[in-house]
C-alpha cells in the first residue's frame, strides 16, 4: 500500500511538471524510478543479503542522456545516470 500511494504522488508531480512544459518532468519520472530501484534492492537485501535485479527499461531511460542535445541543454538525467 506504501508503494501504491508513493506512486500515486510521484505521479501527480510528474503530471503538474508535463503540463507545465518543463523538461524536468522527465527527471522526475526517472528518479521515481532510480527509488523505486533502491527501495525493491533494500526490500531483498533484508531477505537475501545479496540481492541483482535485472532493469528491463526503454533505451532513453537506460542511455546516456548527457551524450544528446536534450541532456547537455536541458539537464535531462536519465535512469542510467542516476543509479551510476
């Protein structure tokens, strides 16, 4: 249920920025996704200890984002740049 309403949130946030036409709407989505990352590997590690996840993402959220024209002039911060 924690998760459910983090989502639901997270998504209002996302939303607001998109209408805004701000760039930074897509760094939100993808930090909501760098914690949802870090939450479901602590989440493991208590049970496991040694927890891997595999990312099964679109290539604009797994790339890097600083080698485009979007990163360098808008700040875009992909997933891969974060969890780096």
């Amino acid at each position: 249920m924690e998760q459910n309403a983090r989502v639901v949130v997270k998504a209002e946030e996302y939303y607001r920025k998109m209408f805004e036409g701000r760039y930074d709407s897509w760094n939100r989505r993808d930090k909501h996704m760098v914690d949802t990352v870090n939450r479901l590997m602590a989440h493991l590690d208590q049970k496991t200890g040694n927890s891997k996840l595999v990312i099964w993402a679109h290539n604009s959220h797994l790339g890097n984002a600083k080698a485009t024209e979007v990163g360098t002039q808008q700040q875009h911060r992909s997933l891969h740049y974060i969890l780096r």
